[in-house]
C-alpha cells in the first residue's frame, strides 16, 4: 500500500440530505432586516384589523348618514363617505377581513392542489409527467384574469367562488415549482437508500422529499398571497369580486371613479390599503429569502 498518496476526502453531496433552515437562526436574521420589519409591520397592522376591525369601526358598514354623499374627510368621517353616505374609514376597516382571510383561503387550496400535483409528477415522472405538465402549460398560457373571468363567470360571483378561482389560476405555478424541486432530489442517494430500504412511494414523498421542499414554497406562498389580494382587489373592481352588501375594496375603488372630480380622496384610501397589504407580504417574503440564505 502505498502511503504517499493522501487520503481522498471529498464525498459526493447526493449521499446526504439538504440542510433544512434552523428555524432559530432564520429567525435572527430576518429580524435584522430593516425591509422586513416594514413588512412585518404592515402586516401585523392588517391582520389586527381582520381580526377586530369590526369591532373598532366607529360606524356599521352600510350605516348611511342623509345628506353626507361624498362628503370630504373631516373629524366625523377620517376618509370621508361614498355616494351613499357611508364611513370610508369604516368600510376599509371591515373588509380588511375578506381581504386577509379569502386570500390566505385561496392560496392553501392552491398549495394543497398544486404541490400534491407537482410531488407526483416530479417523482413518478415518464408519462404522467408529461400529460400534468402539458395541462399545466395550458392553464398557464391563459391570461391569469381571463381565467379568473372566465372560472367565476361561470360558477358565479361569491366568496367562495373567488377562493376557488384564485386558488386554481394559482395552482399550475405552484404545480411547476414543486415538481422542479422534486427533480433536484429524487436522484440523491439518500431517495435511493430508502427505496432499498423498501419504503412505500408515499414515505418517500411525505418523510424524505417534502420536508426539504417546504421552506421555497412557503416563501413562494407568501408571495403568492400578496397578489392573490391584488387580484382579488381587481376582480372587485370589476364587479366580479364578493358581492355587496360586504365591502369589497376594490369594488370601493370602482365606485368612487365617478367622484374623481368632487372628492378626488375617496378612491384614494381603499387603493392604498390594498397596495400596503400586497406590499406587506412580499417585504416579508424577501426578508425571509433573505434569512434562509444567510443560514
């Protein structure tokens, strides 16, 4: 043997399991992060209103005073009344709720069919791959609007409805992303080693390869939730968001186009707060990018 020769101390990294993020250290470092804290912040801001906005508003959401349409921001009324005499402040306040909840609703049922759609066919692959991809492709080359349209045109306008809708315009990206990372890891060794083991298809996906897969697509999730309220605000905008007597802010948005010129202020502050939300979320999805990286 011959002993000049030094010892060969590399290993393939296909042998051992990716590094999940240590939760502590994620968490340090995402608190150092100035834009994160903004987000954070912002966000913090409107879950406390979905949560007790209802109780704080100084006025009921189709409370109408006579004699107060249009009426310009003062003491009484903080961001002034619509073309029925109802507290904007108020309105805002209350469908911060519905602009919260059907969001997040809406990406966990996407989250739910896109990564169970993805697992399969990254890990089962041949065929099948191909035939979910291609279905996939398709939704993805509609105009995501259209099919938003088109999904809620046809089953009706409703909040469900509008869960339904974002959740499956959603569904194909998060399909395409989970099968991507399905395809960096079911060829390591440690993929290999439990299927020697004799471990079923369904502990390999649930134990081996979903754990690792978790911390991109929850990031992808926040992101996604953030313009999930955005489309939302434009399916209300449209008149195809969650019907009245509820307040839909993008609809609020639509309605006070006709006051432009007598209350320029009043399509002002609903557009705002569906701005700060959607740009709540993704500040706090960077800052954990940001974090995961570092560790």
């Amino acid at each position: 043997m011959n002993t000049d020769q030094p010892l060969d101390l590399t290993y393939d990294r296909s042998l051992i399991r990716p590094r999940l993020p240590r939760f502590p250290m994620v968490l340090r470092h995402f608190s150092r992060s100035r834009t994160a804290m903004i987000g954070l912040f912002l966000l913090t801001f409107w879950l406390i209103m979905a949560l007790v906005g209802g109780l704080l508003a100084p006025y009921g959401m189709n409370q109408m005073e006579a004699g107060a349409v249009w009426k310009a921001p003062s003491a009484q009324h903080v961001m002034g009344t619509d073309q029925l005499g109802r507290d904007i402040f108020s309105r805002v306040m209350i469908g911060a709720r519905q602009m919260v909840v059907l969001p997040a609703l809406s990406v966990t049922f996407a989250l739910l069919l896109g990564v169970s759609i993805g697992l399969t066919a990254g890990y089962v692959g041949g065929w099948l791959d191909e035939v979910i991809m291609r279905v996939m492709d398709v939704l993805m080359a509609f105009p995501i609007v259209m099919l938003y349209l088109i999904i809620i045109v046809a089953i009706g306008a409703s909040a469900v409805n509008v869960v339904l809708a974002l959740g499956i315009g959603a569904a194909p990206a998060i399909a395409r992303l989970t099968r991507g990372l399905v395809l960096d890891l079911r060829n390591r060794e440690f993929i290999a080693a439990a299927r020697m083991r004799g471990e079923s298809r369904l502990y390999i996906l649930s134990r081996e390869i979903f754990p690792n897969i978790t911390a991109p697509i929850l990031v992808d999730a926040l992101v996604r939730i953030g313009y999930a309220c955005f489309s939302m605000g434009a399916l209300g905008f449209l008149g195809l968001g969650v019907p009245p007597p509820s307040p839909d802010w993008g609809r609020m948005v639509s309605e006070a186009r006709t006051a432009l010129i007598i209350m320029p202020t009043a399509p002002l502050f609903p557009a705002l707060a569906i701005a700060s939300l959607v740009v709540s979320f993704n500040l706090v999805a960077d800052g954990m990018t940001e974090a995961m990286k570092v560790d």
